[in-house]
C-alpha cells in the first residue's frame, strides 16, 4: 500500500493504492480502438462475440414485445448515440432501454432493447460512422438498468517508456500484490466527477447544503485550468459581472447546462433555485450522487491509510451476504459473528460493504462509522442535509458499495513497440469487472500515473 501523490486523485478521494511497485506509467485512450468496451449479460454471454452474426427470421418475426439489438458505438457516449438513431428514424431516445452508460472515448458494445418495430430500426445508417445496430431478436423482456454481470475490457496502454521485461515485471509484481491484499479499493472512478472539470461533486454538495447561489457559480462561473481559454474567459467574466444575459450569449451551444441555468437567470436574475431546476432531474441527482461518492472514496481512504482492512471485516461493518452473483442481504458484524463473517468472506460468500452515505445511513459502533463521522465533520455536512428541503427530489437515502474488488480474468496480451509514439512500448491488457466498479480504478494501480488527464483517465 501507498498513498497517492496526483493531486486530481487527492481533490477526488482517491488517496491510496493497494500495491506498492512502482506503476508502468503510459497513457489511455489515445484512440477509442485502445480502450474496448463489452458488456456481458446477466447469463454470462460476452456482447457481441456470444451472439449470432444475424437474428433467424423466426426470431425477428417473433411475437413477443421487446426488440433487442446490439449497439456498437465509438467516440460518443450510449445517451447521445441512442439520441442519434431515434432522430434518425423519427422517435424518442425514450423507447429505447439498456442495462449501463459506456464510455464515450471508447469502442463499446452494449445490448438495447426497444419496442419499436424490426422494419423500422434495422433502416437505421449512421451517415458519420460512429454507431451501428446489428438486431439480435425479440424477447418477452426489457433491458433494464443494472441487468448485466459487468464488463469486458481490452485495453492498450501507450507510451511506455520501460524496457519489455521491466514492464512485465511490474505488471506481474503489481498484480501479485493485489491479490495477496484481497482486492483493489473500490473507489468511484475519476468519470463520475470529471477530469477538466472535476466538480460535479462541489455542485452536489451546495445543492444539499442548500448553497443554490454557489452551485450555479460553480457550474457557470468557476474557471478550471484545463479548460480552453476562451471558456474560461466566458466564466470569469461571469463570475466579475453576473451578467448572465450576455454570459448566455457568450456561451456555445455544446455548453447546453450552463445555458440552461443562465437563459432562466437572464429573466428571473436571483432565482438560483429555479434556475437550477430547469437541469434535467438526472442531472441533478447525478451531483448529490457525485458527492455521495466523494465521501465514500475518502472514508474509504482513511481505511485504507489507517491500516484497516479493506476486505475482511471489524466490529460495526456491514457485510453483504452473497447469493450467486448478487448481495442478497446484510448482516452487521459483532462480536459474536465477526469469526463467521471473516469465514464466508475467503470462502466468496460474503463481501465487506461500506456506507455510500445518505439520511437514511444508520449510526453504530465501529471504526468505520467513526471515520465517516470525521470525513462529514470535515467537510461540514450532517446525514440529514440529504434530505433536501427546498429541493426533495434529489434527497438520498444512502445505500451500500463493495469495499474492494478483484479483476477477473486479467491477462497481458502482449507488450511491443508502440506503433504511434517512438522509443516506446504498448501494452495490452484484458479483464473482466463486475458491474458498477470502474477500470479506471483498477488501471491506476497498474500505471500509477502522476498526470491523471495527461495520461488519458
């Protein structure tokens, strides 16, 4: 174990590794072909290669309700390339349902479901070559959120400036200690917050503290340095003047939520709150939920750094007990219980789980709610602040997250000189993760990067 010297990790949570050899370094995502996205399904079926070249005509002639097709996109997230087919063929992005969101600087492959008819979505050309369908069936059931196992990665890390046999090395060395820890920390990735403007959770935690003023300025106002210049420029001037007509004016298209909030505030200038709710809802829940996973990553930090485990539980932890692939409940370890638990943990029956911090968490005894009490204490946020007074609909109650993960099924695919950039190596990685943990993470640990945007997360 290490602790984390980039300051994006620090700013995020992310304060520690689990492994302790140095990292290969490199970059990600240099083009969307070096980070492959594959979803598998609830049944263990890798998307596309377990399914069929083409659907049988029985299947496509079938009368049960719901189309499925695979969409294969690059370049674009699943909510705009979705946006894309339904204007395309003249519907809603609404009719179309699917378990995950995708990378969009990626090549991904996810399962769709729709109810439109066959005739009308196999029409569908996408005239710039980022996405294409390819339709599987008809089945009784709809895609739903949630309703995969995880995800399959093939991932080429670039510019590695190590010779072949060091970074095979490190790679097995790194991997090595990952596994004698149990598990990587299971951190909420840099996505969730943003990497040129990582303030989703700063907004989220304004709007449950009931800071709407702030959260706007945040949004529109506050200039981050990577940004472009002539950006920045639009925010400070916001910022001086709050002349938000103009700073509406001065604001790209692409730029849709600062708009959003300014052409309200050009006409109504005080009310931050209203402004605010003209964001889309999931928009607004995603800053509470954004802030939630900051104050897990950090309470998950001070764990890890205060020498605790990060897979087997103490007294007052809450572990979830495993049926199949899923928690099926939770038990709070005691004295009594605790030798039990720690058993069904090696055994994989059981999986230590921590607060992702809501109104509804429960107090208890233990070190892991004290550390969750320090992180709230230092940051100046009480559980109930998120129940949302004069904004209920982004309230949360809390829930639970994995304290720790293991990739399944890692391989190094091969390490060769990296064909875009000289004098350097690439290597190639795939693994499987379980649904809502993040490569990222994982991949972290793997190059230890000291430049998180320079590096392509």
């Amino acid at each position: 174990m290490r602790k984390a010297k980039a300051w994006l990790d620090i700013y995020l949570g992310l304060e520690a590794y689990i492994s302790d050899t140095n990292g290969i370094g490199g970059c990600i995502k240099t083009v969307p072909d070096d980070f492959i996205v594959e979803e598998i399904d609830p049944w263990g079926k890798v998307v596309p290669g377990d399914f069929s070249a083409s659907p049988s005509t029985s299947h496509v002639e079938a009368t049960d309700r719901y189309l499925w097709f695979i969409l294969e996109k690059k370049g674009i997230d699943t909510i705009s390339a979705l946006r894309v087919i339904a204007k395309e063929i003249g519907v809603s992005y609404k009719v179309f349902s699917f378990a995950g969101l995708k990378d969009s600087k990626a090549l991904t492959y996810q399962l769709v479901s729709t109810t439109i008819p066959y005739e009308k979505i196999s029409k569908f050309k996408d005239r710039y070559g980022k996405i294409s369908i390819r339709i599987i069936g008809y089945r009784p059931f709809h895609s739903r959120p949630g309703m995969l196992y995880g995800n399959r990665f093939t991932i080429i890390i670039r510019r590695i400036f190590l010779e072949k046999d060091v970074i095979l090395n490190r790679i097995s060395r790194i991997m090595q200690e990952i596994n004698e820890a149990g598990g990587v920390p299971s951190y909420y990735g840099y996505q969730r917050f943003g990497t040129i403007r990582p303030n989703t959770h700063i907004i989220g935690k304004y709007l449950i503290l009931g800071k709407f003023k702030e959260a706007v300025f945040e949004l529109v106002a506050k200039a981050y340095p990577m940004e472009k210049d002539e950006i920045k420029e639009i925010r400070n001037y916001i910022a001086e003047t709050e002349d938000y007509k103009k700073g509406f004016e001065m604001f790209p298209r692409a730029l849709s939520h600062e708009r959003t909030v300014l052409g309200h505030l050009a006409k109504k200038p005080k009310d931050y709150l209203g402004a605010l709710r003209k964001l889309p809802l999931s928009i607004r829940k995603l800053f509470v939920e954004a802030y939630q996973a900051y104050i897990f990553n950090k309470t998950l930090s001070k764990r890890l750094l205060s020498g605790y485990s990060i897979v087997y539980p103490l007294i007052g932890d809450i572990v979830g007990i495993k049926r199949g692939n899923e928690v099926s409940g939770i038990i709070i370890a005691s004295e009594g219980n605790l030798k039990t638990l720690k058993e069904l943990v090696s055994r994989g029956k059981a999986v230590l789980l921590l607060d992702v911090p809501g109104y509804n968490t429960q107090a208890r005894e233990g070190v892991q709610y004290e550390i969750l009490k320090e992180v709230l204490d230092e940051e100046g946020v009480k559980l109930d602040n998120f129940k949302v007074k004069h904004m209920p609909e982004v309230s949360s109650r809390g829930y639970h997250r994995l304290a720790s993960f293991l990739p399944e099924d890692f391989k190094v695919l091969r390490i060769c000189e990296d064909d875009m950039h000289s004098s350097a190596f690439m290597a190639s990685v795939r693994f499987i993760l379980k649904k809502g943990l993040y490569a990222t993470v994982f991949l972290r640990e793997i190059m230890k990067p000291s430049n998180i945007i320079e590096s392509g997360f």
